[in-house]
C-alpha cells in the first residue's frame, strides 16, 4: 500500500456512501475512462456518460430526500467529481457543473420552487451556472443582462459567454441585473431559465484546448419571459447568492484538478517503471525522483487540504472562502503542474496522443482559469489579513 492508497483509504465514509463511490469508480474505470479519448479527439458531447451517471442515479446525491433526492455529504460528492475527472475531465465537469448551478436553488429556493425545479435535476437533468458576459468575466459585477419586471412576468435581454452545458441545459441558473434597481452590485438578481424558453438561443459553441467533450456555450436571450416564480430571493439578492455558491463550487472545481492531476500522477509512475534509457528504469534516476518527490508531497497535501474543506462543509461551516480560494488555487496550479511534468516524464511520446498526459496537459490549463481566475484568488487570499 503507498501513500496515496491509505490517504484514500483515510477518507471516512458511510456505508451507503462507500458503496456508491465503489459504483462509481468502477462506471469511471470501465465505462468512462476508455471513451476519452476519443470523446476528446470528436469533441462530442459525451451524452453516453450523462446516461450511465443517470442510471446510478447521481444527482440525487446533492439533492434533499423532500424534492426526489438523496442527498449524501459534500464529501463524497466531491469524491465522485474527483473519480469522474480523473477518467474524463470532460464528463467530470458537465456533472459537477450540475451542483454548481442547482446548489443556489437548493440554499436559497422557496419550497414551491423546489418542489416544482428540483425534480428536474434528480431525474437527471443538467443544468449550467450562467455568470459570464464577454465584458465581464473576473469582475462579474460588470454584467449587462436584464431583468425587467412585466406582471407576473420577467422579460430578459441579453447574452452569456462561455456556458458549460449551455447549449444542453434543462435549467439555467441566469444572472442578471433588475432593471428597477440603479445601483449596479445592488440591482444583481438571479433567476431560473427553463429550456425551450422562446427568445433563448445558442449563438455558438467554443472549439477549446482542452476539455473538448464539455460543451462551451455563447447564450443570448431576447426578451425571454420567465414567471417571477422563478426569481431567487428578491431583486438585488444576487451578489449574495452568488458569492454563496461559488464557495461551494470552487472547492468542486479543486476536485476536477485533483482527479487530472492524480491520473497524470499515476501515468507517469507507471511509465517510468517500464521505460529505460542507459541500461536503467527511468525511475532510477535521482534527478527523476526529486521531481517525483516534489509532485507526490504537494499531490497528498492538497489531496488532505480537499478532505479538509470537505469536513468543514459537512461539519456545518459558512465561513470557508479562503480555505475554498487555497484549495482551488493550489488544486489548479498544481494539476497544470503535474500534468507538464508528466508530459516531460513520457519524452516525446508525452507529447503525442497515443499517451493520455498530453491530452491531461491540455484538460488541466482551464483550472486556473474558471470559478475565479488564479490571480483572482491569490487577491481574495492576502486581502483576508488585512486588519481591519
Ligand atoms: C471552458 C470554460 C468554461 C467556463 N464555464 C463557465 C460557466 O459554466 N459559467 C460561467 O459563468 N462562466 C464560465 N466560464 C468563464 C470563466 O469563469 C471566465 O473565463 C473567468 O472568470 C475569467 O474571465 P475572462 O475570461 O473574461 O478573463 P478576464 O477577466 O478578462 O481576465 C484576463 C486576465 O486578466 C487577469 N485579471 C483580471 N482581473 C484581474 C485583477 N483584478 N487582478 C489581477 N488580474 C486580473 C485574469 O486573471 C486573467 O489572467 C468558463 C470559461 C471557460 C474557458
């Protein structure tokens, strides 16, 4: 058993959840894993996965019992996003990207909205978190979207860019600004958007690095009527909401780096066990093991750092966002980190598609990126010792 095997075996779960995980891995494994490859090559959406995470019924885990769930701690939800990823990052992040974008409806929902909404994501349903506009995407505060009171109606103008699951959603969570309200963060509010809403529509969908099999979407909405039932909280609500949710999706997203970083990590052990070069194993050479050392040592860290996070959430914590901002800034920093040094580890055929590391290399860039860019993160995290 090495290091990684008992920090895996470290993490405590319920026997029910034990038993999922063990599903899952083993969906990730034999079902998952071997499509990658080619859902990264066509770029298809991998709509065969979506069914098999489906039949395992797993959106239920971040749902309550009450509207068709049955929800599971934050923990082993984040255990799943880690395993999904690290088959497929592209699949990891088109199921995770359903917590991220229904957790707001389950924090902040009325119980009518939930029991009507929430459902839809227990039978399956996908749904995208829709923050970003072309001219505002680390400072979301600079969105234009409206939202229009009109009776029992809001009417909805705009666009979003860069939408995962956009352009194959059942709901959207949709931020916009209420058009009643002139103070700019004030007048923020969110809303959900159901498919088939006449006046939205997919204008494209990006042909990306990496993550090929995830789809990216530019949505614009032109006068979209939503039933106010659909509004979250109040107008001007949404900023609150907002930085709610991404507390929680951050370390989500920590957890997709995590699962790449850890496939590049094994990948390469495995090569440099096999592989030789002057009479030897490449693992032979010291220069090779002080790079080892330093992947494996900050790899457990973060991977304890992870754990960490998670009992806080499931302990009952509101107040995580620096951990959250550390956890996602090292996860991603790291995964880019480990998946490089897997590339120079397998030489040229590292950088070839017969090998999955170059594919890793190109999956692990967007993690320091979204949720937050890294230098975003970096600011969130010294601000927080400034006295005040
Ligand atoms: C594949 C993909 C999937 C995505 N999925 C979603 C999604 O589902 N929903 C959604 O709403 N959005 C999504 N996004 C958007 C993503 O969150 C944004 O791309 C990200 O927030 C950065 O915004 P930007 O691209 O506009 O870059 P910009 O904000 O223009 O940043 C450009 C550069 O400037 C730096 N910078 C900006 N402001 C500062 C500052 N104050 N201090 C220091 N440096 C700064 C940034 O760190 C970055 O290096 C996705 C993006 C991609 C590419």
């Amino acid at each position: 058993m090495n290091v990684f095997n008992r920090l895996d075996a470290a993490l405590a779960f319920a026997p029910e959840e034990a038993a999922l995980l063990e599903s899952v891995s083993k969906l990730a494994r034999e079902r998952i894993a071997p499509k990658a490859a080619d859902l990264d090559r066509t770029g298809g959406f991998p709509h065969q996965n979506v069914s098999e995470i489906n039949a395992l019924g797993l959106n239920a885990m971040f749902i309550p019992e009450a509207y068709g769930g049955a929800q599971m701690s934050y923990a082993v939800y984040l255990e799943c996003v880690r395993a999904l990823s690290k088959a497929c990052a592209s699949t990891g992040i088109v199921w995770a990207t359903n917590f991220h974008a229904i957790k707001p409806l389950i924090d902040f929902g009325t119980e009518e909205q939930k029991k009507r909404l929430l459902p839809v994501m227990a039978e399956g349903g996908l749904a995208s978190l829709t923050i970003t506009e072309p001219a505002a995407g680390s400072d979301a505060t600079g969105m234009k979207t409206e939202f229009r009171p009109d009776g029992d109606s809001i009417l909805v103008n705009g666009g979003k860019t860069f939408i995962t699951n956009g352009a194959h959603a059942d709901l959207y969570m949709l931020f916009g600004k209420w058009s009643e309200i002139a103070d700019s963060k004030g007048a923020i509010s969110v809303l959900v958007l159901e498919k088939g809403t006449p006046g939205l529509a997919v204008v494209r969908e990006e042909d990306k690095m990496g993550l090929r099999a995830s789809s990216t979407a530019t949505l614009a909405f032109d006068n979209c009527r939503v039933p106010r039932a659909n509004l979250l909280g109040k107008p001007g609500d949404g900023l609150k909401i907002l930085l709610a949710s991404l507390n929680k999706s951050r370390p989500s997203v920590a957890a997709h780096a995590l699962g790449i970083a850890r496939a590049a990590f094994e990948d390469s052990i495995a090569y440099i066990n096999e592989r030789k070069q002057s009479g030897r194993k490449i693992v032979e050479f010291q220069g090779i093991q002080f790079m080892l050392a330093d992947m494996a040592t900050d790899l457990a860290m973060c991977e304890a750092w992870l754990a960490h996070v998670a009992r806080m959430v499931d302990g009952g914590a509101t107040d995580f966002g620096v951990e959250a901002s550390m956890l996602k800034m090292r996860a991603s920093d790291l995964a880019m980190r480990i998946a490089t040094d897997a590339v120079q580890l397998h030489g040229g055929y590292g950088y070839c598609k017969d090998y999955r590391v170059e594919r890793l290399m190109r999956d692990a860039k967007i993690t320091q990126i979204w949720e937050g860019t890294n230098q975003i993160h970096r600011q969130l995290i010294g601000r927080s010792f400034i006295r005040k």
